[in-house]
C-alpha cells in the first residue's frame, strides 16, 4: 500500500513541478470557469531587415507577463491568444476530432516597430507566419504534455516549443492525467524468448562441459550513397524558379548508444518554400521526414542559417532537432554553392547532416539555372598547383647542390699535389 502511496506522490510531484516552468496562461468562460490551460516556453529567433541592406537577428523568449485577450472557447475549436510586449502575440487553435482534440495552427505576430526587440528595423509592420505543430491525438480531459524540445522554422522565424503542459476543452477543472509526447515516451526493447519444447522427461545430468561459442553480432547495413534530388521553389505556380538545390540527403540521428541513419528519396519528396530579399526557405516533406532549410544574406554574401528535421525512427519514436545559429554553405550572392565530395556537418549533439553532389543557391536565381559556382575547399583542386610547382623546385634545387657538391670533390682530387 505504501509503494502505492509513494508512486502517487511521486506523480503528482512531477505534474506540480512541471506545470511551475515557463508561462501560465488560463482562459475563462462565460461563466467564469476555466476552459483552456496552458504552462510552456517559447524561445524565438526574428530575421528583420535595418540599414544599408544588412539583416539582424532577434532572440527573445515569451515572458511570464502576458495577456489572454483574444482567445476563446467552444465546444468544437478553441483558440489561445497570448499577447506580450509591444503588440506581439503568440496563438493555438484547438479543434475536437472524435473523443480526441489536436493543434490544428500555431501564428506568431511580431510588431518590427517594437525598437527594444528589433531596433534599427527599416520596417514598421506587424508580420505574422503560421506553422503546424505535431500535438494530436490528444485525449478529452487530459492535458498533453511535452517536455522535448520542437522547433519551428518559416519565413526566416524560428520558433522552439519545449516544457509544454496544455488542455483545450477544460471543462472547469485542468486534468491531472496526462497524454504524453512520443518524443517523451522511452524505447522499449522487445527480449526475445525461447522457444518452448513439450518434453516432459527431464534429461539425465551429465559432467561434461562445452564450450560456449562468442555471441555473434549482426552488422548494420550500410546505406546506399542517396540518389541525388532536384529542387526549385516557385514564387507562383507560371514564375520561373528563385531557389534551386540539387544534393543527396543523408541524415544520421544518435539515439542512446545507437545512431540510425536515413535517406531522403526524391521520389514522393513534396517540394515547398519562400523566397524574399534577405532570406528564403526550402521545406522538403518525404514519408518519413520534413526538412526545412533557412537561408539569410547580407546582401554580399548567403549562407545556411538555420536547419529543422523532424522524423520517425524504426522504433516509430519521432524525433526533432534544429539549429538557427549556423554558417554553412557560404557564397556570393548571384552565384550558387557546390561541392561535389560527400560532407557531414554536425547540427546538433544528436544530429548529423551528410550531403552528396551538393550545389545550391537560394538567392539570384536567373532564368531558372544555376549562376556560377563557388566550389568548397574539397572539390577545390588549384590549391594542389602551387603544391606541385614547390615541390618541383625543391627538388630541382636539390639536384643542383647535389651536383654542385659532387663537382667541388672531383676538382679537389685532380689538383692534389704530388
């Protein structure tokens, strides 16, 4: 009974401490009864455009002083409106699917006339982007809880979602059961049993001994080399393409003590983005991932700012990972990036990024194709001619004073006295 009493504690401690981090927002009905419940934090990282055609970065999280205003509930979809700051806000729309209800929306408004987050912004407008989050299948009554980390990227904004303890349809009183993330979920691994036997005699015990034989390990098989997919981003369905890609896709996720690997295939891969004047996107969506891609420029030079993946694993435990603060993939602008030889860049700690016959170029696309390439330091073959020439020199230089030092002996000999 008292292993039972500690175990309920133990859960209702880990409810309470879970629901004291990040901000609290509550929403009240009409008759003053709670009706959405939620406890998160939100950090954000704001491409915006200042002076002399540079672009600056703004990071930020969402404060513990906010406001409801906005948000509703009803028996069908509900919407949590979380206003801060100078006229920024962050919004979930909730809908009811059955006897589950899901976040159909995420929209974050962000005001550029606020000089505190954004100073020095040549804009003043209120923009807003709108993403999709992975909470669904959510139980009626319980509230969804999710202490991994998800991270959103769209239109040069980077939202990451972490610690979240959220319940639409509260009818009065938050729930205290919990549906729970996959991400939060630990890998169950299955141990194999014997086979039974249906002998019933016992064997006789004898004294002989055998030797074990060393358990045998199965190797992992090794991918294949990824097929190499072409990708373009339109503007509009008859414009000719602002962003261009070609490359082959692998990606390598560390779980525990275990690292799986996976390929994207171009074929079935849905092809989205955005193109703008100091940044652009490239979302690639197959069966098994999503990959965003986030590049910025300084007007001079662009590069890779930001990558997001999420995927299921073999285990079917979804995972997602991101990184806004990178510095890859760098070249001129009006000119394309390319490196034909394999490249692995380490995103995260859990996240590695393989790339095969890479060329892209996310901005100054002209008449669809390819502007002039900036090859990486890998194809790069010029740095081996001054290797070469030196090379030669040395030699040659030592072959002159070789034969210099042969001759001074020679002649030494021949006028040696009598």
């Amino acid at each position: 009974m008292l292993r039972y009493l500690s175990f309920a504690l133990l859960l209702t401690l880990g409810f309470e401490i879970h629901q004291s981090h990040g901000t609290e927002a509550t929403v009240k009905d009409k008759d003053d009864k709670l009706c959405l419940y939620a406890n998160l934090s939100v950090n954000f990282s704001v491409s915006y455009e200042v002076t002399d055609n540079k672009t600056e970065t703004a990071d930020f999280e969402l404060p513990e002083n906010i406001t409801t205003d906005g948000s509703k509930c009803d028996a069908a979809s509900s919407t949590l409106k979380i206003n801060f700051g100078e006229g920024h806000s962050w919004s979930v729309n909730f809908t009811v699917q059955g006897k589950m209800y899901q976040a159909d929306s995420i929209t974050f408004s962000y005001n550029l006339s606020d000089s505190t987050l954004f100073p020095k912004s040549v804009l003043n407008d209120t923009l807003s982007v709108t993403v999709k989050p992975h909470i669904t299948d959510v139980a009626m009554d319980t509230c969804y809880s999710c202490k991994s980390k998800e991270v959103f990227q769209s239109d040069g904004v980077s939202q990451t979602l972490g610690n979240v303890l959220i319940q639409a349809f509260v009818n009065g009183n938050k729930s205290e059961n919990l549906t729970v993330c996959p991400a939060d979920l630990p890998v169950t691994t299955v141990v194999p049993t014997a086979p039974a036997t249906n002998a019933t005699t016992p064997l006789p015990v004898t004294n002989t001994t055998s030797t074990a034989l060393p358990p045998t390990t199965t190797p992992t098989p090794t991918l294949p080399t990824p097929a190499t997919g072409e990708y373009e981003v339109k503007p509009d369905a008859n414009g000719t393409a602002c962003l261009l890609a070609n490359f082959g896709l692998r990606i390598s996720y560390k779980q525990g003590d275990k690292t799986q690997d996976f390929n994207l295939e171009p074929n079935g891969t849905a092809v989205s983005g955005s193109c703008a004047a100091n940044s652009s996107e490239l979302v690639l969506v197959s069966n098994t991932m999503t990959i965003t891609f986030s590049f910025v420029n300084d007007s001079k030079k662009f590069r890779l700012r930001a990558l997001n993946v999420t995927a299921n694993t073999s285990s079917g435990v979804a995972f997602s990972e991101a990184n806004s603060t990178l510095n890859l993939w760098e070249a001129a602008v009006g000119s394309s990036y390319m490196c034909n030889k394999e490249q692995s860049f380490n995103i995260t700690s859990l996240l590695t990024l393989h790339t095969f016959s890479l060329q892209v170029q996310p901005f100054g696309v002209k008449k669809g194709v390819f502007s002039t390439a900036h090859e990486c330091s890998l194809d790069d073959s010029s740095i081996l001619i001054p290797i070469i020439v030196g090379a030669a020199l040395a030699g040659l230089i030592l072959i002159v004073v070789i034969a210099y030092v042969i001759g001074r002996r020679k002649t030494y000999v021949g006028y040696q006295t009598l």
